[in-house]
C-alpha cells in the first residue's frame, strides 16, 4: 500500500512537456514533421490493408503478418502523435488523468504486440528456410491468423498489470510529464508516495517482454544462418544473408533502444538526460520507416535449382517446380507500403 497523507489533492490532469531542451522557435517544424510522420503512416497502411483486402494473391501466411503490422502502425500512430501534435502547434498540452492512463495503456499494448508480432515473423522466417518441404504444411493461414490474434490477445496482459498498478498510485504533486506522451516510466516518477516496488515490477515485466521475443528472433535467426552456411550454391547463400543481414540491422535498431531506456531506471549508474531517452524511445520508430526496403525472406525460391545431394545435407534440393509454387506463395514484397511502422512508438 502507499503511504502518503491522507489530505492530498489528485491531480487531475498532466502536462505533456515534450522535449524539454526545444527552443520554442523549432515547436512549428517539429508540429510539422510529427504531421508529415502521422499522414504518410496512415495512409500508407491504409493502403496496404485495402490492398491485401482486395488482392488474393497477398492472401498469404506473411501478409496476414505484414496487416497486423500495419493495423498497429495505426493504431499507435493514432494513439500518440495527434496530442504531441497539438502539443507543439497550438501548445495544447493539457491531458486529464485518465486519458492519460488510457494513452499509457494503448502505447505499451501496441509496443508489445509489435514484439509479438516480429517473433511470429521469425518463426515463419525459420520454418520457410529450416523446413521448405513442410512449410505450407506447417504455416497455413488459419495457422498464422491463430498466431497473430493470439499476440493481439496476449499483449494486454503486461500493459494492463503496469497500468493498475499506475491507476492505484497517489498523485499529488508535479504534473510535468516529460516525454511525449504518457508512458509508465513517466507517470511513476509524478506519484508522490514511495514506487521503488512498483518500478521494479514494471521493469522487469517491460524488459520480459523484449527478451522473450527477442531471445526467439535470435535462436530463428542462428538456425537460419546454419542453414544457410549448409548451401551448396554461394549466390543462394549471398542472397539468402544479404535478406536476413537487412532485417537483422531492422531488429536492433527497434530492440537496442528500448533495452536501454528500460535498463536505465534500474541501474543507478546509468544516467540519461530527457532530450536523450526521448530521443532514443523515438529513434527506432523513425528508422523503422526501413523496414519496407527490408524484404522479408523469400526461402524457398531462393535456394539453388534442383542439385539433388548438393542441397541442405540430409535433404533433397528443391526441384524448379517447388520453386515455381514458392513464388506464388512469396509473392513481391514491393507492393508493401514505404511507410510501415513509421511511428511504432
């Protein structure tokens, strides 16, 4: 329980400060970039549902995938930029208590469906390359749409426990948030009563959710290389590492930053200005805007034509006309919008 007096005054509402280093004279160009951000964003995923609606071909174990992402892009868009929007353009930077709450709840649920979701994007990766004779076998769409509404289920569980546990903490002095937008971190540093508890639980389910995927994306990923090593062929091997080498970079740049800023509260010796842990929270959803440049795997057409014992040891290689259906289960990724997880916040 928290101990605090019995007199105090909820606050009812917070400040959302931003960056607190910004000239005022840059708040119009950052209105304008956030902007920029949110249009290209929506409307790209907007597209890019409309299309996988209206297109069989894309109807496919990945795609269903590459929606989820796009549905999330949106949502988390839509949940955090409007209000720093109108933080920076008209200075609106005033948020009720509960809106708040309810902005923290959304952000760290879309944060942690993203996670989900990428190691659902390892785990077809890995069964496409590891397993090509099986895969169609294995990732079916009722499969993959089973994995992804499971990981829509299941991010709520962690965000709402840190939630509640938010919602129940006294609040009774400062209201500055500084960020730009309501997140965990931010909100506990206002409780004016004693959260060392709460923010070590906080932490560590935060950081449980990075590693658990995170730790599946990397074992995915050294099985993939293994395989990979086992090719015969050197251009399937070039192509193959050239793919994974760019979603492996895509990886970091959205893991690395979050391990740090969650590490951070925790470890007395780390010390982090605003301007940089905001920065920092918000650099993986800028460079991930990549992310469409970085094409998913296509395994099974880019193994070498049919080389019988020359393939994967202990397997047959892939004969043309597996490879053929390979391309129709795989087809371009270039369709995929420039904009996806723009703004995965």
């Amino acid at each position: 329980m928290f101990e605090v007096n019995e007199n105090y005054t909820r606050v009812s509402e917070f400040v959302i400060v931003g960056f607190p280093g910004l000239h005022p004279s840059f708040n119009q160009l950052v209105a304008w970039i956030f902007f920029f951000i949110y249009v290209i964003t929506v409307v790209g995923n907007i597209l890019l549902v409309v299309l996988f609606a209206l297109e069989r071909s894309l109807q496919k174990p990945m795609y269903i995938i590459m929606l989820s992402l796009a549905l999330s892009d949106i949502g988390v868009c839509t949940v955090s930029l409007p209000k720093v929007i109108a933080r920076y353009w008209w200075d609106d930077a005033g948020i009720s208590f509960y809106t708040c709450l309810i902005q923290k709840q959304l952000i760290h649920y879309f944060g942690t469906l993203t996670s989900l979701i990428m190691m659902t994007m390892a785990m077809d990766r890995y069964l496409a390359i590891c397993y090509p004779l099986r895969y169609t076998e294995l990732m079916t769409n009722r499969t993959m749409s089973l994995l992804t509404a499971l990981s829509w289920v299941s991010a709520m569980i962690v965000p709402g426990i840190t939630t509640i546990q938010t919602s129940q903490m006294p609040f009774c002095g400062p209201n500055r948030i500084i960020h730009c937008y309501c997140n965990t971190v931010s909100m506990n540093q206002l409780s004016c009563a004693d959260i060392s508890s709460q923010s070590r639980v906080s932490v560590s389910l935060s950081m449980f959710v990075l590693f658990l995927p995170f730790g599946f994306i990397v074992f995915s990923y050294v099985n993939i290389i293994v395989s990979v090593m086992r090719m015969a062929n050197a251009q399937g091997r070039l192509k193959t590492f050239s793919t994974c080498a760019t979603q492996g970079c895509i990886i970091l740049i959205y893991y690395i930053p979050r391990f740090i800023v969650n590490a951070t509260p925790i470890n007395p010796n780390l010390t982090m200005t605003p301007d940089l842990r905001i920065g920092l929270t918000l650099l993986h959803s800028i460079l991930l805007i990549l992310q469409s440049a970085a094409t998913p795997p296509q395994p099974l057409h880019l193994l070498p034509p049919y080389q019988g014992d020359q393939g994967f040891p202990g397997q047959v290689g892939l004969p043309r006309a597996v490879q053929r259906t390979s391309q129709t289960l795989h087809p371009p990724h270039s369709l995929l919008t420039g904009s996806q997880a723009a703004c995965r916040l």
